[in-house]
C-alpha cells in the first residue's frame, strides 16, 4: 500500500461542488450562532438584579463529610 499524495485529491487546489457547500454552511452556521449569542448576552445578560454576597468563603466542605441520599 502506497502512501497517499495530495496530488492525488481530487481537489487539491481549490474546493468544488458539494464540499465546498458544505465548507461555506458550516462557516455561515457558526456565524449565525455566534451572533445569537451575542444578542442573548445582550438581552439576558444583566445581572444588575444579583445578590451581593459579602462574606468570604473560608471553608468548603469536603465530599466525604457530604451524606450520600
């Protein structure tokens, strides 16, 4: 069995037909989901209405002093 060669793809030098399909919806897919992020950031984000917390936290608890149920 030979190695493989890049000469030997079928579309070394430029992509075409169905896999470049496929290339542009993935890049267009991750666009629109990253910009649904951003405006659900936007919208959701606020969190002006959180409880401030002012005491430090000195101690956690380990998992073995946890009761399983």
């Amino acid at each position: 069995m030979a190695e493989p060669k890049l000469e030997d793809i079928g579309d070394y030098d430029t992509l075409k037909g169905e896999k470049k399909t496929i290339v542009w919806t993935v890049v267009i897919v991750g666009l629109l989901i990253g910009v649904a992020y951003v405006i659900a950031y936007n919208v959701y984000g606020n969190t002006d209405d959180s409880i401030k917390v002012k005491d430090k936290i000195t101690v956690v608890p380990s998992s073995k002093s946890i009761p399983l149920q």
